[in-house]
C-alpha cells in the first residue's frame, strides 16, 4: 500500500511520526536540508496573502479544523505536500496519506470502507493523496460516492491542470487552491533562512548576496531546488566556507529546465511561441523556440508547428515561409540535434519578420464550414467529365468552354454548385505578396462575373 499509515486499526491511528508526510525531528541533521527547512506553521509559508494570509480561506479552515475536498494544484517546489503537513498536523481527523504512483484501486476501496465504517463512530477520515492526477478515470471514480456523503474529506495534490487530468464529476466536488511558483523574493528569502537557523545549516556557511540571487534564479520557482542546490554548494565550500557565483556557476554547470512534453507546460509554451510568431515579436519567438528545444522537446514536433504556422498565419503573404519551414524539417531530419536547431531558429526568424495573413485559414474554415453544414450539391452541369455518350446526351460537360482558348484565359463559368454560387472564400488581406494577390482576385472576379453574364444575356 501506499500509505505507511495503519488504516484498518481500531484504535488510535498510526502516530504521524510515521507518514511518509511527516516532518523530520528537529535535531535530525541527517534529512536532506529541503525536508528539514520545510515550514512548520502557516506564518512560515511564503507566498501571496490570499494563499496563506491572516484573511485567507485556508487559515480560517485550518483553524476551525473545517478543511473540505480540495486540490493544491502549482509546480514543483511551491509547496503542495507543506500544505497538506500543516493540515495533517493541526486536525482532529484521522489523517491518511499515500502516493498514486505506489496506490491501485484495491488500496483505494479499503481506504473507502475504513472511512466509512469510522464514520459511522463518528470519527472524520482526511485523505491525502500525492500526484493525484496519476489516477486514471475508473481509480478517481472510486473516489466519489465517499467525498460526496462526507465518509472522507479529500485532498489532492498535482503539477497537471486539474481540468485536464481530474474527471468533471470530481472536480466539481472539490475546492481548487492554485499555488503559484515562488517568486525570486520569496525563494532568496528561504535560502537565507536556510543559511541562518539551525535546522539548516546554522551559520556554517556564508553566501555572497550575488549567490543567493543565483540561486533564486536558478530555481525557476522551485524551493526544493534552490534548497538541493544550495545543501550541495556547502558540501563544496566545506564548513566555515562561502558559496559564491562562481563556485555555483562551477558546480551547475546546466540546469535542468521544468518542462513536460506531454503536459500543460509542453502547450503553454509551444502557444506562447505561436503568438509571440503571430504579434511579430521575433526575441520572444526566439526565446520560446529556445525552452523548447533546451528542455528536450522533440524538434520535428517544432518544425511541424512551424510549417502549420507558415500557412495559418503568413499563408500567402509571403510564399516563402512554407517552403523555408520545410526545409527546416528536412534539416532537422539530416542533421539532428542540436545541429539542427539554428535550421529552426533561422525559420523561427522568418516566420517572425515576415508579412501576416490568414486569409488563407480563413478562406479554408469557410469552405470547409459549407461542406459540413450545407448539403452537398453536385458539380454543376459544365464542369463535370463526359467520357461516355449517354453522359454527355444527359448534359455532362453542357456549355463548357477551355479557358485557355479565350483571351482573358477564364470563361466565367459558374464552377460552384448552384447554392453557393458566389461565394468569395478567399479575401487577401493585401500583406506583402497579397497585396498583388487581393488586387488579382478582384480584378478576375469581375471579369468572371461580365463574362457570366454575357453568356446568360444579363445586363
């Protein structure tokens, strides 16, 4: 199971001391500094007043020992698994934690049933459960019947958006609370209290204001890492030593970027590189290409964004974009990584600067519209293929006329079906190329249209 916890006990639970989620004692030097500098009440917690604060939702319902289902949902390091110790520690109810990477369905129904048969002696069950967004549909089902009768009060925690990766149905039952990444000022904080107090390293060391600024950087938002990092460094200056920029800069060398290619960091990041492309900001689009690519994502899905960018949104505004983004995925293909990523960076830069249009995804969203919602009309007569006699006797190819025996090279023939006869899908914006193309397509569409009604004897 999970959980360290006995949860099938008659008596009092499992004291804390042995949940997984439990701090470490005091005067435990041996636990990683991250574990021992973790926050023991909800005045050590750093973060937006709203969070944490003396007015806050989850202050008043920690005090009145009043939690209802919730969910921590924020990156790692900010705090979720804090949260749900600081909980654990000031409720009345039996408290039970475990992972949904160790958990299955069969621990989660004996979990149920335990809650159940305690409840009905009047004793509330709180159920932690770390990664829950690792269940999948059937495991958080199991989940519902008991969070809404009240048997336990649920608390989840998870890096993935709770709308993705939690049912509706169970979601609509608990409480979201977002926790945003640390910011540099509050992750500076932590390093010098970790620095100061005893539980952490006490003074042995010293850091310059330029290492703890470092740090926090390097951190991206993430406590633990700017604790990990910073336990390692004082391993290296040794006792009475200084952390300073150049011993961190020497110890990590490269730092490992929080990215999920599979997850809600992977679409933000590739939606922030769509639109910085579209707004012509070519440094954003730049920097975005850049996260992508250092934090492992797989550049053929990056060179496909682009090619479908280069038709989305320069379309042809300018017909190079499309061949240059593919020759960018064919330098991906023979060169590789990272070879390959100045091939991306130099599509990324045209594609940045170039002249926008979608009138061509426009144009493509209509036609496609009427064809799904309107009903699909043959060809007209003039305009279908007569390769047998009684094809032509019924009409097939009646009035047609090659265009490229007339003068203007079009006949004007009506080539929609009659339901969507004059239907202008595609309006050029009149950037760069589509300047010439707007003035084009206006000019033989009227042709178009006197030529039509020449032949119909219109006026």
């Amino acid at each position: 199971m999970g959980s360290s916890l006995d949860l099938f006990a008659d008596d009092e639970p499992a004291p804390l001391s042995s949940s997984p989620l439990s701090p470490p004692p005091p005067d435990d030097l041996t636990a990683p500094l991250a574990e021992r500098m973790r926050p023991r009440d909800l005045d050590e917690v750093l973060g937006p007043p709203e969070l944490c604060g003396e007015r806050s939702f989850l202050r008043s319902r920690v005090a009145e020992d009043r939690i209802p289902s919730l969910v921590f949902w924020g990156p790692p390091g900010s705090g979720k698994t804090t949260l749900a110790r600081l909980i654990a520690a000031k409720t009345k109810a039996r408290f039970v934690a475990f992972s949904a990477v160790l958990s299955g369905i069969k621990e989660i129904k004996a979990v149920m049933e335990e809650a159940a048969r305690l409840r009905s002696r009047g004793q509330r069950t709180l159920l932690f459960v770390d990664e829950i967004h690792r269940f999948n549909r059937a495991q958080q089902d199991a989940f519902l019947p008991h969070v809404e009768s009240g048997a336990i009060v649920l608390v989840g925690a998870t890096t993935e958006n709770p709308s993705f990766e939690l049912n509706g149905a169970l979601l609509s039952r608990l409480r979201v609370i977002v926790l945003p990444a640390l910011t540099e000022e509050s992750l500076r904080e932590i390093v010098r209290r970790a620095i100061r107090e005893e539980r952490g390293l006490g003074g042995r060391v010293t850091a310059t204001d330029d290492a703890v600024v470092w740090l926090a950087r390097f951190a991206d938002g993430d406590a633990r890492r700017a604790l990990t990092a910073l336990e390692n460094a004082a391993l290296q200056a040794g006792s009475g030593g200084a952390i300073t920029e150049p011993l961190l800069t020497e110890l990590f060398a490269r730092k490992v970027l929080l990215y999920d290619k599979s997850g809600e960091e992977h679409f933000n990041i590739i939606s922030a590189l769509h639109k910085s492309l579209r707004d012509s900001d070519v440094d954003a689009s730049l920097y975005w290409l850049a996260r992508m690519l250092e934090a492992g994502e797989d550049p053929m899905y990056v060179a496909r964004r682009l090619v479908r960018f280069a038709s989305e949104d320069v379309g042809l505004a300018d017909g190079e974009a499309l061949r240059l983004a593919l020759a960018g995925r064919d330098a991906i293909h023979f060169l590789g990584m990272p070879e390959g990523a100045l091939a991306l960076a130099q599509v990324t830069i045209h594609l940045a600067l170039a002249p926008k249009s979608n009138a061509l995804y426009v144009a493509y969203k209509e036609a496609a519209r009427d064809v799904n919602d309107r009903p699909n009309e043959p060809p007209p007569l003039a305009i279908r293929n007569a390769p047998t006699k009684l094809m032509k006797e019924t009409g097939y190819g009646a009035g047609y006329v090659y265009a490229h025996d007339t003068a203007e090279k079009t006949a004007g023939l009506n080539c929609l079906p009659d339901a969507l006869a004059g239907r202008n899908y595609y309006r050029p914006a009149g950037e760069g190329r589509e300047k010439a193309l707007k003035e084009r397509a206006e000019a033989i569409r009227k042709l178009r249209a006197e030529l039509a009604r020449g032949r119909t004897g219109g006026a």
